[in-house]
C-alpha cells in the first residue's frame, strides 16, 4: 500500500466516525436512544477504525524494513534532510516560477517535520546588493504545540464532548457480608456531566513582500521560508494556545479558559526573601490539585523565562541551589519530575502544568502551506513578489480540570 493510498483511508474513516458519532450523539439526545440501523453504522465505523491500525501496524513494519535499507545507504556516506525551503526550491511548482519569472500563487503544502537546522536549511544570505528587504527577530523555542495530540480532520469545524464534572461513587453492592448480601440491593450512582462544545478550524498566517530577483537565490529563499514565516507561525501558536482571549477568529487559550483550575496567588505575607521557595511549593500545589480530580498525570509545565532562572537561581540559606547539585550542569528541564517548557508566550508570574495528552487535542486541517505570487497591488510591475505561510487547526480542551494555573505574585 503506498503513503497516499493509507492518507486516504484514514481521511475516510476519520470522517465515517465522525458522521456516525454525530448520528449517534444527535438521536440519544433528541429521543433517549439511538436506533438500531444507527447503532450499527457506528459499531462499523469502529471496525473500520480497528481494521485501520492494522493498516498501520503493517505500513510501520514496511517503513522499518525502509529504514534498514537506508542505514546501509547512510553508512556508505552522509545523507542531508532536506529543509522546508530545500523542499519548496525543488518542487515543480519553484522550477516554474524559475523559468517564467512570475508567481502563479499555486500552493505547494510541506509537512513541517522535514525542517531541519543543519546550515544548508537557511543557506548563505543574499548578496549585498540586493535587498530583499528582510528582518530577522530573535528567535525562541516554541514546543506547547508538541506538548498536546494532534489528529487530523477534514472540516471546518470540530464537536467534542466536554467534560464538566465526575463524580466517582463506584462501591460494593451491599452492606451485608454474608453470601448473597448484596443481592436486590440498589447499586451505586456516579454522577458524570458533559457538554457539548462546537470548535472552528482556524486560520494562521502571514506574509512578507520580496523582490522578484529572490526567486533566483534559493538559498536566501529558503531562510526566507525556513526562518521567517514558518518560526512566525510557531509564534503565534504559541500565544493562541495560552493566552488567546476566545474573540472573534482567536482560539480560547488554556490561560483564558475558565474552566480550568487555579491555584491562585502566592500566600498573603510572604517575605521577599522567601518567595523563591513559595514558588517551588506553589507548583506543587496545583500538582496535586489537578490529581486529587482524576490522578491526572502532569507531563508539562510551562513558564516564563523570568520565573525559570528564579527558580534554577534560588539558594538555601546556607548558599547553596535549592533545585541544582551542581551549578554547572544546570537543574535540567523539570521540576517536581514534571518536564519544563520556557516560553516567552506565557506572561510573567503564570504558570501552567497539566495533563497535556488526556486534556487537550489538536486537530489539524491543514499543515503549513506556502504560496508565491506576485499577483498583489503593483507587484507585477514592481518586480516584487509576495510571499505567503499559512496553517489550520483548533484546540479543544475537553477535560480542563486536567489542568492548572497559577500566579507568582503575593495575594495583598
């Protein structure tokens, strides 16, 4: 089976299941039950899932045999990963923009685990007299995205079923201990609620001008493409996926959602000398807080770079480094075993930890997307040509007690 033969199958299965959980989902709520003929349709799509995986387990196993064959490539010499921008420079789509000197804006659609940081992604920069008029900002990692799951979908919207509260009261049946005790005895009730939350695929993108001579440059092409606008798109991502104030096309950040729990501030009378401490003991707080739900088990903590060198700074009264033995080696990326993520998108004084794979899916439309085109205002007789990075998805949150946040200032 080949890689777009299997794309296919788990586009339409993925869409089968969706349809038949809708139909499910729409006549339990409207008549108290769903119908055979309903029932059957979703039990289907389950086994096209199941069957699916199997698909897959087998595609895995073709591509270990693939990857054993390369290795013995590799050890005869040195193989490169192409880039985003090597990729897009060697595509049908740049060869024609190449010859003809113009830009058709055709998309071309390049997955963004293929970029790379060897030298040869971003290239020698262009000649000094030509100017493309280009600026770099500093760059940061963004990982909060590779903390969540992503799925793909195939609309332009998602249903998910969220949840509010459960109320675990699973017991014994009966109270007698003989044999046959609990027999014609009512057996316990838990409580779970759910809510039914409808999420819009969003659209990220941007787009910077450049002079149509950079079409003959491939290497400042693909800094261009490699550095600018995909690591812009991370960005942005980001600052959506914590603080994206639910307005308008802007997701609903997991700083913003109101259903997630808080720890609040540090404890009111703190001393200065001592905050660094609370700090430390504040987190292990919400730690507890969000497992005392559902044993929720926390596998990201994200904070601002001001906060972490706070607390990879703080000493003992004696001197020595709270979290480090030796100084030199760092405390390394986690605290209380949960692993550190440093990100300028989350204020200062916050913090986040969670449940990132049981809390929160990504669903994504479609992968970064890049277009050229000097079809824009006066491009075509200015010799400019616009460049454009685009992507969709959503976040849906659907158990937000997986999560917690909380402050680092003193409560007054």
């Amino acid at each position: 089976m080949e890689l777009k033969e299997l794309s296919d199958l788990i586009k339409k299965s993925s869409e089968a299941m969706q349809t038949a959980s809708d139909n499910h989902a729409a006549e339990i709520k409207k008549l108290g039950s769903a119908s055979e003929e309903t029932k059957t349709a979703l039990q289907k799509a389950v086994d096209g899932q199941v069957e699916l995986k199997g698909l897959i387990d087998k595609f895995e196993e073709k591509l270990v045999t693939l990857e054993l064959e390369a290795k013995r490539v590799r050890e005869a010499g040195p193989v490169e990963a192409k880039s985003l921008g090597q990729l897009f420079t060697k595509s049908e789509i740049y060869a024609g923009m190449k010859s003809s000197q113009r830009g058709n804006g055709s998309p071309v659609t390049i997955e963004r685990k293929d970029i790379t940081s060897l030298a040869a992604s971003a290239g020698a920069l262009i000649r000094p007299d030509r100017d493309p008029e280009i600026y770099r900002n500093p760059s940061r990692p963004t990982r909060i995205r590779d903390l969540i799951p992503a799925i793909p979908t195939a609309s332009g919207s998602v249903e998910i079923m969220r949840q509010n509260v459960f109320t675990n009261n699973a017991a014994p049946q009966g109270t007698v201990a003989a044999q046959g005790g609990g027999e014609f005895v009512a057996k316990a009730k838990s409580e779970i609620t759910w809510e039914l939350i409808t999420a819009t695929v969003k659209t990220i993108a941007h787009w910077v001008p450049a002079s149509r001579q950079v079409l003959a440059d491939a290497p400042m092409l693909a800094a261009l493409i490699d550095l600018e606008l995909t690591y812009g798109l991370d960005l942005e991502s980001d600052n959506q996926l914590l603080i994206g104030d639910g307005t308008g096309q802007n997701m609903t950040g997991l700083m913003v959602d109101a259903a997630v729990s808080t720890v609040g501030e540090l404890a009111s009378g703190t001393a200065a000398a001592d905050v660094p401490s609370a700090m430390i003991d504040h987190i292990r707080s919400a730690i507890t807080k969000c497992q005392t739900f559902e044993y929720y088990n926390m596998n990201g903590l994200i904070l601002n770079p001001v906060d972490w060198e706070i607390l990879e700074t703080a000493k003992a009264t004696d001197g020595h480094y709270l979290m480090i033995q030796f100084p030199s080696e760092g405390a390394g990326d986690r605290m209380w075993k949960v692993p550190v993520v440093v990100t300028n998108a989350m204020p200062a004084d916050n913090f986040l930890l969670g449940d990132f794979t049981m809390g929160a899916k990504i669903y994504d439309r479609e992968s970064v997307e890049v277009r050229v085109s000097e079809s824009h205002g006066t491009y075509f007789v200015e010799n400019g040509v616009a460049v454009l990075a685009e992507e969709r998805y959503v976040m849906t949150v659907n158990r937000p007690k997986a999560f917690c946040k909380g402050l680092f200032t003193v409560a007054v």
